[in-house]
C-alpha cells in the first residue's frame, strides 16, 4: 500500500526513491548557495542605476561566450565527475576570492566590485544550475525524467528558499562576506551529492551489467572526446537543439523584461539599500513558495498525463496573460502575482519539462549543446531583453507597449513549445541513447 501510495501522489517507483532524494540534495545545495547571495547581487549591481545592468548584462554575454569553450575542453578531455567536481570547485574558489576581498581590503572596495560580481554570480548562476540539469539528463531516462524532474526539482526550491531565510539569519551577526562562506561551503555539499548519485549509478549497474544496452559499470561514463567548440557546432546542424535556442533565447528576454520592470518599480520606492534588498528576498519568498506547491503535486502529473509539449506551452501562455493584466493593472502587487505566477510555472512546471529534451541526444550535446545554450543563448536573451525594454523606456512607451511586444512574442514562443514536445516524441530511439553509453 506505501509503494501504491508513493507511485500514486509523486510518480516514483520503490528502486528510485534514493537516486530521486540524492538528486533533490544535490539541487537543494546548488540553489541555497545561489540564493543566499543573489539579494546582495541585485542590491550591489543597482548601485549604478538601472541603465548600468544593461551594460552589465552585456559583460555577461561576453564573458559566457568566454567561459564555453573552457567548459567544453573540460568536458572533452575528462570523465564526468572530472569536470563536474572542477567546475562546481572553481566557482566555490571564487566566492573564497571574494571573501578575502571584502574582508582584508574593504577599503578597495566600491561600485567596480560590485558590478565585476554581479556579472561573476550572472555566471555563475547560469552554469552552476546547467551542469545540475546536465548530470540530471546523463543519469536519468526520457520516460523517468517525465516523472521524476519535477520531485527532484522540489529540492531547488527548498534550497530557493532556505537560502534568503538563512542570508536573513545570518547577515546582521556576521556580516554580507560571511553569506560567501555559506555558498561556497553548500557548493562543496553539492559536489558531494553529485558523487553520491554517482556512487548509486554505478552500483545499480553493476547488479544489472547484462542488461540490454547497457555497458558493464567499469566501461561507464567514458571522456567524451570531441572539440572544445563541438556544442557551438552542434546547434547550428540541429533543428531540434535549434529550436530550444529559440526557445531559451525567448524565455530570457521575456525573464528580462519582467525583471527590468520590477527595478523599476522597487526603484521608485526609494533608494535605501536595505529596504531594495528586503522587498527583493519577499518577492523572492512568495515565487518559491508556490513554485514549490506545483513541483511537489502537479508537474510530475502534468508530463506524464498532458506530455511535454503541453507542459512548455503553459509558460508562454501565462506570460501572455500576465503582461496583459500589468498593462492594465499596473502596480507593484499585480507585478508581484505576475512573477510569482511566471517564476513558478517556469520553475515548477516548464524548467523540468525542458530538461526532458535533453534526454533524448548524445551525451557530448548534454553538456556542450547544452552548456552553450543555456549559457550563452540565455544571456544573449537577456540582453535583448534589456535593450528592448531600455528603448520603449526611452521612446516615453509605458506597460502597454511592452505588452503590445511581449504577447505576440509569447504566441511563438508556444508554438515552439509544441513543435518541441511533438519532436521529442519523434525522435528515433538511436538518439535516445542509454546513460553512459558513448555516442
């Protein structure tokens, strides 16, 4: 009756209870040490005015741009728990930089700091949450990911959410650098996690070796070779990675222009540094709570019953409708129930549903198809998005105007939700390749 009950209420079967509580594990230590610093970062990079995270938004493309063909090297010449525990170790070294910054040179620091950070974490962000998913994709299957990616999401959001409660708890005490100790030290517990399942996928393997299409455990998770730039090369032969760039890259300018929307607005309550980074960790609590609602009762149903081309398509049309009522509400609270809303459907239902259309390629596209495009498309996104909304701010175009873009740009964005969903499923099993089988 517990194994009916659990199959029933969350979609996980008795044998991936472990693997699917480890993953969550794993993202709830990414996105606390992620989100114990990121109201810092919105405070610190507004320190400038808002016309200045335009142009830091532009470092950011560049740097990303910088940063892929690194990630690419690292995925091309070393195993998987190689460049995973790298990459999650370089970015725990940085926060430790920037920790000894503040604490042994307080005096060097000012505005610069804080916008050479804000595009840092804009990174670091990006990547951190990439090479989760990424791992998610190479450990779990298609039909899997339809049910277990929205429970294992649930551990994001309680990492989401814990990380503001304990920035809060421990800001006055001890100090803004100490949060950067906090993060660095969950990025070590991630990274902990990831060897964990690790640990799981193989002795899993190992006790069923002779299984059709699966290697025997030491021939697991071999280097995947390739070229640094293979990713890069990848989307522009695929129309099916294309069309998840089109996708991202519309995601991002519509995060964007919300985000860009609510600076203004906090902007416009005054410039107490405090109270900016207060109202931002309450917007921040009310998005993870319902995010966390939905992940833990509806996504899981939502794939397996709707399928993921329906699970896409809600996003873009929750967007629609929301710019539509801000055009006419125009407050604060109607901002706030827009995020809230956009924010959990993108967390709750749609992120978990896009990570399923990695499933279904190569393990080399996994981490470098994907790397590039939720890095470097995602911010390319995101500079669109700003310069988009800085223009109808210069033109004296007000929420109605923003709309009058944002909502035929959501009618594509859905139609490339189901052209997504509908290709996935056509996909022919050759690229649905067993984990850690080499392509």
């Amino acid at each position: 009756m517990t194994n009916a009950a659990l199959q029933r209420f969350t979609n996980i079967r008795r044998d991936e209870v472990m693997p699917t509580l480890v993953a969550g594990l794993f993202f709830f230590c990414v996105l606390t040490a992620l989100m114990v610093v990121r109201p810092a970062r919105e405070a610190l990079g507004m320190q400038r005015g808002i016309e200045a995270i335009r142009w830091l938004f532009m470092g950011t493309v560049v740097v990303t741009l910088l940063v892929n063909p690194l990630f690419g090297m690292l995925v091309s010449r070393f195993r998987r728990m190689a460049f995973v525990s790298a990459t999650y170790l370089f970015f725990a070294f940085g926060l430790l930089c920037f920790y000894a910054l503040l604490v042994l040179a307080p005096a060097s620091v000012g505005p610069q700091t804080g916008q050479v950070f804000y595009v840092w974490f804009s990174v670091f962000n990006l990547f951190a949450t990439m090479l989760f998913w990424a791992v998610m994709a190479d450990r779990f299957t298609l039909e899997q990911s339809k049910r277990l990616f929205g429970a294992i999401a649930v551990g994001g959001t309680l990492g989401a959410i814990f990380g503001p409660w304990l920035a809060s708890l421990l800001a006055k005490p001890f100090g803004t650098p100490s949060l950067l100790l906090v993060a660095a030290s969950f990025l070590v517990l991630a990274l902990a996690a990831a060897w964990w399942l690790n640990r799981l996928h193989t002795d899993r393997n190992e006790t069923a070796a002779d299984a059709p299409g699966r290697l025997p455990a030491a021939a697991e998770h071999p280097v995947i070779g390739g070229s640094a730039w293979e990713g890069f090369q990848a989307v522009f032969r695929s129309p099916y990675l294309l069309a998840i760039c089109g996708y991202v890259l519309i995601l991002a300018v519509m995060t964007t222009l919300i985000y860009f929307t609510r600076l203004q607005m906090v902007a416009a309550l005054g410039t107490d540094l405090d109270m900016r980074t207060a109202t931002f960790a309450r917007i921040d609590m009310i998005t993870q709570v319902a995010t966390l609602v939905l992940q833990a009762l509806v996504t899981g149903h939502l794939m397996k019953r709707l399928g993921v081309a329906v699970t896409l398509a809600l996003l873009p049309i929750t967007t629609a409708l929301g710019f539509i009522g801000l055009a006419v509400v125009g407050s604060l609270a109607a901002l706030i129930a827009f995020e809230a809303a956009f924010r959990a459907v993108q967390r709750g239902i749609m992120r978990p549903s896009r990570e399923t259309l990695f499933t279904t390629v190569s393990r080399a596209d996994r981490y470098k198809a994907k790397a590039f495009i939720d890095t470097f498309v995602y911010r390319a996104g995101d500079v669109v998005g700003a310069q988009t909304e800085g223009l109808l701010g210069r033109l004296g175009m007000g929420l109605a105007a923003l709309a009058a873009f944002a909502v035929p740009l959501a009618v594509i964005w859905m139609a490339l939700g189901l052209w997504l969903g509908h290709a996935q499923r056509e996909r022919p099993p050759s690229a649905q390749q067993p984990q850690g089988v080499s392509p």
